[in-house]
C-alpha cells in the first residue's frame, strides 16, 4: 500500500509540473505573438515568419502594405485604400524589381480603365497605346494627337502627329520651321544618295534637284531680269532637252530656244 501511494503521489507530481510548465509557456508564447502580431483578420505590427506552404487567403497591415492575397497558384494581388497600392523601394544597388516569363505571355500590361496604355510583349517589343507592337517600340496615338514631342507646348523642336505630319524648329520655339505632310500620293520627297539627287514629287530625279515627275505634263514658271536663262527640262518620254529664254526690254516674253543662237 505504501509503495502504491507513493506511486500515485509520483504521477500526480508529474502531471501538475507537465501542466504548470505548458501553461507557462503557452502564456509566454501568446504575449510574444500579440507584441508583434495579431493573427486572425488584421495583422497591425512586428514580423511573421512563415515556413511551408502558405493556406491562408489574405494577410492585412497597416503600414507600406494594405492588402496581400496570396493564391495557390503563386498569384500575388495588391490592392489598398491609399492613392499608392504598391510601392518598390530599393537601397542596393542590386536590380530592385525584376519580371520573369518562362512562357508566351506578355511581360508587362499596363491598363487604364479598359485600354491599354503601355505593352512589353514576349520577346521584348514595347507598345504605347497599343497592345501589339510590331516593333521594338510601337505607339499609336489616337486621333489626331502626337506620338512623339520632343521639347514643350510653347518650345516644341519636333512634333509627329498619328496623321503623319511632322512638324520641327531647332530653336524651340512655337514657330514651326518645317512642316512635313503627305497625302495619298506617294514620292512626295525624295533623296537618291546613289546619284546625290533630289525628287519633289518624283521618285526618279533626274538632276540635282527634280521638280515633277518627268514622265508627266507639266508647267513651270520663273521670274529674271533681262538677261538670258536656261532651264533644263525634260520631254514626256523623259528625253533631257535645254530651252534658252530671253525677256524684251519691256519684260514681256522676248522668245525661247534650243540653243543659245537666238538668245543673244
């Protein structure tokens, strides 16, 4: 009986100093997560290490982070009351956000509303206002607004309109000194850098500087003094013929000729 008494004795010892000490610590335990953190549906301060898989939905601070849902999928979604819902700040001089796409997908989609504004697509070209860059940089400006400014409103050096006109000033001013705008026809202008000749409506130059297509009827008027003047001109069949036009003394049209014999 003694021995048995001090049996029970023994276990009841033990089981009130098993109880004491989880007690204890549970209440070290719990006072340490509330001075750090409160789980459950807000999270207010301090820091949450967390190891394996993540089962939860949502993790809500104050602070830099509003709201944090966290998927299965590895899905990360931002949102927040503020005017800044995400904000990345880095102080090394290591990449501060990097995006990575291992598939077909596009690499970034900016949206405002329901468009698009701004497209990386995979393999890397980058559209403005549109979603299918052709290039490596694509925009397309709406209407009649400009793709591209360089400078200001009131010091503009080069405006491209979505219409195609062009307008440029080097001193950035609100004067425009050139203004480049097509139509549907086609070789407005040309540049031929293998025979250093210049088109104004003509893809084929055949001088130095070619006004009109050559193959095409066309007039031509220029304003002299007395003197004697060439002009080089050419048939319809594009033959080059030399014309020698001289005034009267009272500067009406004295004659014209194919050679010089008349004109003087």
């Amino acid at each position: 009986m003694y021995f048995m008494h001090m049996k029970i004795k023994q276990n009841i010892r033990v089981v009130l100093q098993s109880a004491i000490a989880t007690f204890f610590v549970a209440v070290v335990v719990t006072v340490a997560a509330q001075a750090a953190t409160t789980i459950g549906n807000n999270v207010s301060t301090g820091t949450i290490t967390a190891t394996g898989a993540y089962t939860g939905t949502t993790i809500t601070a104050t602070g830099v982070v509003t709201s944090v849902g966290l998927t299965s999928t590895g899905i990360v979604d931002v949102t927040a009351s503020s005017d800044t819902p995400l904000t990345v700040n880095g102080a090394t001089s290591s990449t501060t956000l990097a995006v990575y796409n291992s598939s077909t997908g596009d690499l970034v989609n900016v949206i405002d509303g329901s468009t698009e504004v701004f497209t990386i697509v995979d393999g890397g070209n980058v559209g403005v206002g549109t979603s299918t860059p052709t290039g490596i940089l694509s925009v397309n400006a709406p209407g009649t607004s400009s793709a591209l400014v360089i400078g200001s409103s009131t010091a503009t050096i080069l405006d491209v309109k979505s219409t195609g006109v062009v307008h440029a000033n080097d001193e950035g001013t609100s004067y425009v000194d050139l203004v480049w705008e097509g139509d549907t026809k086609t070789n407005l202008f040309v540049i031929d850098a293998s025979s250093d000749r210049v088109g104004i409506g003509s893809s084929t130059p055949q001088a130095l500087l070619s006004v009109g297509d050559p193959q095409a009827n066309a007039t031509s008027s220029i304003d002299v003094g007395l003197p004697c003047f060439k002009v080089k001109s050419y048939k319809g069949d594009g033959t080059l013929i030399d014309y020698y036009m001289w005034p009267d003394v009272d500067n009406t049209l004295g004659g014209w000729a194919t050679s010089t014999t008349s004109c003087f």
